[in-house]
C-alpha cells in the first residue's frame, strides 16, 4: 500500500464497503460523541468521516489530534445505517473506522477559523491565504476557475485559434491606466514595463502573417483597486484574426463565450442569442453602456411634456437650453408616496437636489409634478410609459451626458428595491457603436473614449470629415468598438483596429499627438503598418470577472489565489517591500520617498 494513501477523502463508496484503505489529510473538525470520535478528513477532493472509538487501537493518537492537523488514517470502509446518511457528501454512505492513525504534521492555533468559514477580517483572509484557501467556498471558486480557463481553451482551440505567448517585458505604452516599470541593470536609466494588455502585440502577430490568436494574458495596471477589478495583475482570454469584421468577430466569439457561461450556468438561463444595442441607445434606455439587463426597467424621454408646463423649474431649463432633456424612469408596482419618498432621500443622499416623481391610483396621477403639469399632460406620460395604478415614475432633468450615470444608478435603485431583477440568469449583450472621442474636460481637449487603436466607422474619410466639422462632429463619430457586458459587468471589450497608416496618424493627430510622438511611443506598430497589414480585429475578455459572475462572488479576491488587498499590497508575501542598497546599486537606482510618506 501506498505510503499516504490508497484513496483520496472523495472517492470511496458504498460499493468500497468492507475494503481496507488508507486516506491521509487534514482534519476538517473533530466531533465527540458519548466518547465516540467523529472525524472529517479533508483533502483537495472531499471529505470522509472517520470514526474512532474505545475498542479502536488507535484511539489515544485520536483523542490528540487537533483541527487542521494533518494525519493518516488506516482502517475499514463500513457503511453508514439509513438515519446517519449524509446526503451532502459524495462520500456520505460511508464512513472508515479507524484501526492506525499517524500524526504527520500538527497546526498551532489558527489565526482564522477553517470550518464553517465564518466572516472574517479581509486583510486576516490574506495574510494567512494558505488557510483561507482550505475553506470549502473558496477552495471550489478556485477549482472553478480553472475549469473555466480550461472550457476557454478548449473552445477556442475547437474554433481553430492557436495560442501564442508574447513578452512579458516590453516597452511602456500608454493603453489607459499606469505602467508598472522595470529597472534595466544591463541598461542604466532605463526601463521596461509589465503589459497593459498584449494589445500591440497580437497585432504585430496579425502583420507578421499569423491568424486567430489566442491567449490567457496577464495584464499589469497600477490602478485604484475595485471590486470587480483586482489591483495590480489580472487576465484575460485575448483574441485577434484577420480579415474581419466585427460581424465576423461577434459570430466567432459569441457561441465560445455563451458556451462556457452555459457550461458553468449551473441551470440557469443563458442569454441564447446576444443583442446588440447601440451605445447611444444604452445610455438612453439604461444610463450606462454596461446595462444590467436582468433589470427590465427601461427609461424613456418625456422632454415634450414638460416643456412650456406649469412645472416650472423643467420648463425653464428646456427654453434656456435647447440641449437639455427630461428622462421618465418607470417604477412598475412602485406607486405609494412612501417608496417615492425613500427613492427622493436616496437622490440627495448621492448628492442630488432629489428625484421628481408621479405614482398612478384610482385612475390617476399623484405628487406635486402631476398638479404642476396637468391631467393631461400626465395621461400623456402615463401612456407613453405604458403605466398603471401601483405604478410610479421619477424624472430626471438636465443635459444629458451630465445625469445620465445618475439616472442609470436610480434605475438600478428602483429595480433592486421592488425585486424586479431576476437574479437567477445571466443577460448578455453586445454594446457597439462607441463614440470615437470624448471631451476631456481637464485638459479642455478631445482624447479617444476607448480603445485608441480602433478603426472609425467611415475611416479616413469620416475623420477629414468629422475634423472639417468641428468638435461636436468628432464627439459624434464613431468608432468599430463593442464591448460585452453580463449582469451590470462589462466582461469583454474588443474593436477592428485602425490598420493604414495614414488612418492611425490623423486618429492620433485629432488628440493633440503629432506624427513624431505616434511614431515615438508606437513604433513597432506604425513601422509594421508601412509593410502590407491585414485588416484585423479582436476582443479581450476578462477571466477574473467572467469567474466571479459564475461562482457568485462579490469581488473578485474570491476567485484569486494570491490576490493583494484594497491597499494593493501582498499581505502574503509582504509586497510591497524596500530594495536593499546593494540591488538598488546594480539598477543605478536611488530612491526619494515624497514628504507624505516619510517617517
């Protein structure tokens, strides 16, 4: 036999009863039971219940063990009576009565319980991760994990991708967030810097001739850490091919992306066919381009009944302001004054004057609005809403692109406090036709919304065009960017990247960035483009977050192995940490620590 184990703690049976067997693992707890010994032997596969008793030759060892000791155990498999069956473990038919017991490693006291996985201090969890991880929950959502990145693999290799590598060195490129930057020993001064994303890369491979590339990539951001984001390093399913379009892009993709949520679905519904909504349109309806879809609230303008009415403060900013617009935002089953009430405490809890609203019964509206406006001009509401009595609606007023966040949060506020949203599915969707630019309002310039390396809807023509225009024409051109979004999460982003050269220099130029500076920090890509590329495109999806949204989880430390805390610091391994003097030598580095951090 074995010298640890002849079984793992998750595989024996009712059929193993009578054999001889060997199991060694951790001691999950120990239960006694009139001085009979129960205990619950775990390893990476389940959990056996282990009995000891008086007659048993090893009872004494038993008497001494501890949890999370780790131990073997000989003895014979017996199956349990009817009554004492445990129907939650694959295991709980039967149970190893114990004749020899080993003690191989005990535990001291723990600084964070194991069994039963009560809530705990976060930075505790992590600095003692290696105990955090043996907790059934966490433990699963890492198995799933892999399970999910595997389900990934496959289905792009079924698809007829092929996974590359690329560096993991590389030069800074600004891709939206902060660089991690590597000191050069053999280069003085210089740096490399940890990957963004494999962005210009996977495109360098499309140019060098290669198709349908796919990668598990870690990414490298020094951003503020979020819960649906984790500080520091991340990875994605990274994905380019040539000679596509985005229709192309959404027919390969979207059978592998449902695929694997079905996979893992555990039953519940998944979106069958993605829709694809305009980013204008999700604003609009949802006041967010990552709409959570679960939510069947949609909201709608209502400007037209409101300009010219007895409701004075809409009114007057519709004349002064032909930009502004007034938004309903429907509350089915939500009209009684007290919830209209706690909706308006909420608006000025997030920092607004308050939410306006209407709620509908015996056959008419109520609230200071409705008086303002008129029966008419409520009716008028009401039918465009679609609304009833017990139903509300609130308003919001403004211009637009100034409220339209706000709008979106009292949509999900409304849904979540009259349960409308169905939590048991997953509602996917593509959101495409993303603006090209936005206004930078610190720098009072126009910088790309998204992607910079996404091709404009019209190319170079539209540009010139847009360009000749001015500012609101450019703010309005789009570009050959979607992005997926899943339950209120964007979970993939990806476009058809801006390939000619020409293209990629005014793009730029629309920015602020001249040729020389383009050329400067995208040489690779730029020089590339001078020698036949392929017209591409692709798409990255988030693994981490695609993870967290199957198991549940609420942030996605719950799905990391070794992540670091909010602080972005590595409890763990305590990193952050100083360079000694010797190694700051070799990078011809020396270190000034800012007056704030001093002492």
């Amino acid at each position: 036999m074995h010298r640890y184990r002849s079984h793992t703690c998750g595989a024996l049976r009712k059929t193993d009863a009578g054999s001889t067997v060997r199991l060694s693992g951790w001691v999950h707890r120990v239960r006694d039971h009139g001085g009979v010994l129960f205990i619950d032997l775990r390893d990476h596969y389940g959990v056996t219940q282990v009995v000891a008793d008086p007659d048993s030759p090893c009872f004494a060892t038993a008497e001494k063990v501890r949890g999370e000791w780790v131990i073997r155990i000989d003895g014979e498999v017996k199956p349990r009576t009817d009554e004492a069956v445990n129907a939650n473990l694959p295991t709980g038919e039967i149970e190893i009565f114990a004749r020899e017991m080993e003690i191989l490693s005990e535990a001291s006291e723990l600084p964070l319980p194991v069994f039963g996985e009560p809530d705990y201090p976060e930075d505790i969890r992590l600095k003692y991760r290696f105990l955090d991880l043996r907790r059934e929950t966490l433990h699963r959502n890492i198995i799933t994990r892999t399970k999910v990145i595997s389900s990934m693999r496959n289905r792009m290799v079924q698809a007829g991708f092929t996974e590359f590598q690329t560096p993991i060195l590389t030069a800074s490129s600004p891709e939206g967030a902060r660089d991690f930057l590597v000191p050069s020993r053999i280069h003085p001064g210089e740096f490399y810097a940890l990957p963004q994303a494999p962005q210009q890369y996977k495109q360098l491979l499309m140019v060098s001739g290669f198709d349908r590339y796919f990668q598990i990539a870690p990414c490298f951001r020094d951003e503020d850490p979020r819960a649906d984001r984790l500080p520091g390093e991340f990875y994605q399913l990274d994905v380019e091919m040539s000679f596509v379009e985005e229709e192309d892009v959404f027919t390969t993709m979207e059978p592998i992306i449902r695929g694997v949520f079905e996979d893992f679905a555990e039953g519940k519904p998944v979106t069958p066919e993605f829709p694809r909504i305009p980013y204008d349109e999700a604003i609009a309806k949802y006041g967010t381009d990552k709409p959570d879809l679960r939510n069947p609230i949609e909201m709608q303008a209502v400007t037209e009944h409101f300009a010219g009415s007895g409701f004075k403060i809409f009114a007057g900013m519709i004349e002064k302001n032909p930009k502004v617009e007034v938004w309903a935002i429907p509350a089915p089953s939500g009209g009684s004054r007290a919830f209209c009430d706690r909706m308006n405490s909420w608006a000025q809890k997030e920092g607004q004057p308050g939410l306006g609203y209407i709620f509908f019964r015996d056959g008419e509206g109520a609230g200071p609005i409705a008086k303002n406006i008129g029966e008419e001009r409520t009716n008028a509401i009401r039918q465009q809403m679609n609304l009833a009595d017990g139903d509300a609606v609130f308003f919001v007023a403004g211009v637009p692109g100034d409220f339209a966040s706000f709008a979106g949060k009292a949509r999900d506020r409304a849904a979540a406090e009259l349960n409308l949203v169905d939590t048991d599915r997953f509602a996917l969707a593509w959101i495409v036709d993303f603006p090209m630019y936005e206004w930078d309002e610190d720098n009072k310039k126009i910088d790309f919304s998204h992607n910079p390396f996404s091709m404009p809807k019209g190319g170079m023509a539209a540009l010139e065009a847009a360009e000749a225009e001015g500012t609101d024409a450019l703010l309005a051109l789009k570009a050959q960017q979607y992005d997926l979004v899943c339950n209120g999460f964007e979970i993939a982003s990806g476009s058809i990247r801006n390939h000619v050269p020409e293209t990629m220099i005014k793009a730029f130029g629309i920015t602020g960035l001249g040729p020389d500076v383009v050329k400067e920090r995208f040489g690779a890509l730029y020089r590339a483009f001078q020698y036949g590329a392929p017209p591409h495109g692709g798409m990255a999806a988030g693994v981490d977050r695609i993870v967290m949204l199957l198991v549940g989880a609420k942030n996605l430390r719950e799905v990391s192995l070794f992540p670091m805390n909010q602080q972005a610091a590595d409890l763990l391994m305590n990193s952050p940490a100083p360079a000694d003097n010797a190694q700051l030598r070799d990078l011809s580095l020396r270190v000034v620590v800012p007056d704030a951090k001093k002492d």
